[in-house]
C-alpha cells in the first residue's frame, strides 16, 4: 500500500482526505491496469467510466456540472497521482480531459463553455489540446499552422503532431498563428469538432506507452468566427495559462508512477532472498530504497506546494510548477530505474509492473515543457526576483 502520510500535510483539507479515499475505493473497484490491444476502446471505455464516477467533474468548474467553482490544481493532482499509481492510460484519459477543456474553462464564451464542458464532465466528449507541430514542440512561437481571414469566417491551413487523443477527440482546441503580430503575439486559439470539413487524421503515432496520439492536417479547413477561443492573437497566452494550470498536474503522475515502483521493489526487496536473509537485509537495497523515499517524498512537496499556492494564495505559481514538473518527472524515472534494478531480470521482462512504470514514466519528461525548458523557466523566474 503506497504511503498516504503526505494527506495530512497542510497543503491539503479535508475535502481532499476524502477525495483521495473515495477515488482509492473507486480505483481498486474498476482499474486492473490491464488493457486490452484496442487502446483506442480502451481510452474511450476509461472516459466513460471516469465520467460516470464523478471524477471528471474536477476537470470543469461548478457552472458547468464541476466540481469546484475554479479548478482546483490540488485536487487534480490527487487525482493524477492515485490513477497513475493504478493506471497510465486512465490517467491519461483523466488528463487529458482536463488539459482539453481547460483553454474553455479559463477563456471560452459562456455559449462554448456550455456546448463543451457539461459533456466533457459526464464522459461524453472527448478533449483534445493541439499545439506541437511537425517543426515547432517546445518553441510554440514558431509554429506555422495558419488561420486566415475568409469571409465570415476562417480558413485552415497546416498540420499539428503528438496530440492525444488524435483520432478519437470529439474536439479540439487548436492553436494557430493568426497574424496579429510576430511571434508569440499572432496566435489565436479555436474550438475545433472532429467532422470539421478539411480535418484528416493522416498518421497514428505509435509510442513505447501505447497512448492514442496522432498527426492531424488542415486542408482548407472552414471555421466560423465563432469558433474563435478568446481574444484573437492571445492565443499563445492562453495555452500557457493552461499548461500553468495543469503542469504540476504533469508532476503528480510521475508521482504515482514513483509510489507505485517503490512499493514493488519493497515487497520484492522483501521476498526476493539473498544469501541468509532477502534483499532488504542488504545495505545496497537499503540505499536505493531511501533515496526512492526521499525523491518521492520532495516531489510531493513540490507538486502540493505548487498547487496550494495557486488555489490558496490565489498567487501565479510558474516557477513552483516548472520546479515540481522538473523534480517529480526526473526523479521518478530515477526512482522507477532503482525499481528495475531491484527486479533484476524480471524488472525488464514485458508484462512485469516495473517494466511498463519504466515505459510509463518517459514521456512525461518531455510533453508539457521538456525538463530542459523548466530549467530555462525557473532560472529565468529566479533572475527576475533577484533583481527586484
């Protein structure tokens, strides 16, 4: 049983204790961390279910059949972090509805929230975010998919790549240069349904954690104004206050991801034996054991911290989300190779949990803003209060 200490820290409240146990319930009821070969099903029948469990009404705010009256990072961390413990790709499904709605929730319209994110909050749409492109990941200013004024309306043009849920999105946020200004400040974001005219799924990607991710082409596609997702030309503004928001949910899941490979190599360290006693008798083990506790344990802090500021202080939290993203996903792939190490050869054999924590585990170190680009963003958050 992972540790559970972290729930009485004061970063979280008894709405949170509660959470955490209903969901721990709920998880241990429905999720066999086993999938089927259909991983297109699978997300759709793991949707379905969050839905109905109530767990994705944490993803959209109260007005709109959520939760909370703002999105709650803490509560969204839980949820990662106890999903991922269980389940990659029911994370996953949990995350992305979150990330795909989220650009909605902070700057949509009342008529798009209301179109968009009940259905998102029952299961019953889908959410896609659609920012990196062939030629642009981390460096979002440079992206060239192009969104020109026709009409009424607009014009699509270009391609998008590495977005989940690509092929089994009902929508997508799509970010798209608009020409306002150079850079960063010609972006404009837009609402996006799946049957949109000139939309085509031109290659599913597939990755070493199986996960639906595709490459989507714009070919002369038409929106109307409507479709416009905030102000025009902020549109690269509005994907980073959502990525802000989900980010350290990014940290959380490397978090259960960790807890879940410490508690395989202790049981193993435990039964595996070794000489006269077991594995856990040897103070090699037991070194590798304390640095996973103290990774998993720092990472925590970071990540509830983080949240906390944002939902508590009511303060922008940049530089204490890309410092839990950055810790939490670099230590678990460190936490999560002490595990395989442990495990000796049955730690690489497919189908052991480590194996697939290890597959799990690597992606996350680079979507959302790689662990090279958190780097760039704290020291330049810390340069910043220094001079002040």
């Amino acid at each position: 049983m992972a540790d559970r200490s972290f729930l009485d820290w004061p970063f979280l409240d008894d709405g949170h204790r509660k959470l955490a146990d209903a969901l721990e319930a709920w998880c241990v009821a429905n999720l066999s961390g086993h999938h089927g070969a259909d991983v297109d099903a699978e997300c759709r029948r793991l949707v379905r279910a969050l839905g109905e469990g109530g767990w994705l009404r944490y993803c959209v705010p109260a007005a709109w059949g959520g939760m909370h009256e703002t999105l709650d990072i803490r509560s969204l961390a839980l949820i990662r972090e106890t999903l991922a413990r269980h389940s990659g790709l029911a994370d996953f499904a949990f995350a992305m509805q979150g990330l795909g709605s989220g650009t909605i929730s902070l700057f949509g319209t009342e008529a798009q929230k209301q179109a968009y994110l009940p259905a998102v909050a029952r299961g019953e749409k889908i959410a896609a975010f659609a920012l990196t492109e062939p030629g642009s990941g981390s460096d979002v200013a440079s992206m060239e998919t192009l969104a020109e004024r026709d009409g009424n309306g607009l014009r699509v043009n270009g391609a998008k790549t590495y977005i989940s849920n690509g092929g089994i999105a009902d929508y997508y946020v799509l970010f798209a240069r608009t020409g306002e200004a150079p850079g960063a400040k010609g972006i404009s974001a837009f609402l996006v349904d799946a049957d949109t005219a000139g939309l085509r799924v031109t290659e599913r990607i597939e990755v070493i954690a199986p996960h639906p991710l595709a490459t989507l082409e714009f070919a002369d596609m038409a929106l109307p104004a409507d479709a416009l997702l905030g102000e025009a030309g902020r549109g690269f503004a509005a994907a980073m206050a959502t990525l802000d928001i989900f980010r350290t949910t990014v940290g959380a899941a490397a978090l259960g991801f960790a807890r879940r490979a410490l508690d395989e190599a202790t049981a193993r360290a435990r039964t595996r034996r070794l000489g006269d006693g077991t594995l856990a008798d040897n103070p090699v083990t037991q070194s590798k054991l304390a640095e996973m506790v103290l990774d998993i344990d720092t990472s925590a802090l970071l990540i509830y911290r983080a949240g906390w500021l944002r939902d508590v202080q009511g303060q922008r939290n940049t530089r204490e989300a890309a410092l839990a993203k950055l810790h939490a996903t670099d230590s678990a792939q460190q936490v999560i190779d002490k595990a395989v190490q442990i495990f000796g050869g049955l730690g690489v054999t497919v189908g052991a949990p480590v194996e697939a924590l290890y597959r799990e585990v690597r992606a996350l170190r680079i979507y959302e803003g790689a662990s090279e680009v958190q780097k760039i963003v704290i020291a330049r958050q810390h340069l910043a209060q220094s001079a002040g």
